[in-house]
C-alpha cells in the first residue's frame, strides 16, 4: 500500500513547455490538495478537489490547471511554464472526517529553465 | 481565516524539552489548531490537533492556554533526528484553505 505518490519526483523542463505533475492516492479520500513550497513562503496552496470533478482555487491557482476524472487521481497541469513556477510541489489528501489531517507525498521538484 | 505567528528559528541540545509557541489573537470559536512536522525533502506530517486545555500523544504535546489566543507545541527529550520544520494552522475542521507559512524551524545540537 503505497499511500500517496507523485510523479515525476524531479522534472526539467523549459519556459513555454506544458508540464503535468501527477499525483495518486490508495486511500479512496475525498479531498485531495496540491501546494507549492518556495524559500521564505512556506507551503501555498495551488488548488484543492473536494471530489471527483469537484475542484476549486487555492492561494495561487494562476497559471495551473487541474482535472479529477477519478477519485485517486489529481494531476496538476502547468499549461506553459515559467521560470517563476521552479518549486517543490508538494500533493495531499484527506478523507472527510473530523480530524482533518492531510497525508502528503515525497513531493516533485520542478525546475523552469 | 486566523492568523499565525510562531518564531522562525529555534536551536536545543539533544534531551532537552522544547517548547514551540505560537500566536493566533483572532482564532475563531471553531477554530481548532494543528501542527505538522516536515523533514528536509519530504511533505508535511502531521503530529497532534487540539481545541483546548492540553492533547498528548507519543510524539508530543499540545498546550492551549483558556482564551486560546496561543498554543505551544511541546517535543519531549529531543533528538537529533527531531530537526526539521514545524507548522502551527488555524482553521475549522474542514476548512480547504488552510495556511501553512513558513514554520519554525527546529535545529538540534548534538
């Protein structure tokens, strides 16, 4: 049992390019979060699911875009990358009871040439 | 949404107690407070939640003062392998948007 992976854990790409970091979940949890983590910012959060198809915006949604076609699955797109965007992203899920803690993956570095 | 302020740095000697606080002067009343843990390389994790008065579990404890204003995260006996981050939120269960900032940062010394 997995838990909680993301893929690729560390990708390079370059400015313009389209860019999508996966993320999947064993644990059947509703609520499924994605977060970028930069120097002096802390963890922001990009984009949430509720459920599937069920998405809405965080802190920081420009220049993302996410689909959740299933319950396990929560790929973040970058539709055209920008240098900007270089980060740590970090994916979480939670189920929808009351202690309400996120379980988080190993994270994917991405680097914007 | 609450807002949270909690030292940026911390250094202790390995067995030492530590005691990390954290400030939220407009913690709501369904506000309940959480703290997680990330490791260099690794997401967060989570350690304890508490509403009010004190929460222990094998990892710690969870100290929240009567008016609630603040709470101080408490790490038994540290060791080496307790440096990392750590994170106080502020937020109704439920709540998606919660914030992390960006922590305290816990170094121990051998």
């Amino acid at each position: 049992d997995a838990g909680i992976t993301q893929s690729p854990r560390y990708k390079i790409t370059e400015t313009g390019r389209q860019v999508t970091l996966m993320c999947h979940q064993t644990w059947s949890h509703s609520y499924m979060f994605w977060y970028r983590q930069d120097l002096g910012h802390g963890l922001r959060l990009i984009y949430y699911s509720a459920a599937a198809d069920i998405t809405d915006k965080g802190e920081v949604p420009d220049g993302y875009v996410v689909s959740r076609s299933k319950t396990e699955n929560f790929p973040l797109t970058l539709e055209s990358a920008t240098r900007s965007q270089t980060s740590v992203y970090f994916c979480a899920s939670r189920t929808s009871g009351s202690t309400d803690t996120q379980y988080f993956g190993p994270g994917t570095r991405l680097t914007v040439l | 949404l609450a807002k949270t302020t909690q030292p940026i740095s911390m250094d202790s000697y390995e067995g030492q107690e530590v005691n990390i606080t954290c400030s939220h002067n407009n913690i709501a009343t369904n506000d309940y407070i959480t703290w997680y843990q990330q490791f260099p390389s690794q997401g967060p994790r989570f350690i304890i939640q508490g509403y009010k008065t004190k929460v222990t579990n094998e990892v710690a404890s969870l100290f929240i003062p009567a008016d609630r204003k603040s709470s101080t995260l408490s790490l038994p006996r540290v060791s080496l392998s307790d440096t990392a981050v750590y994170y106080c939120l502020v937020g109704a269960v439920g709540y998606q948007k919660v914030t992390f900032g960006i922590g305290t940062k816990l170094q121990v010394i051998p």
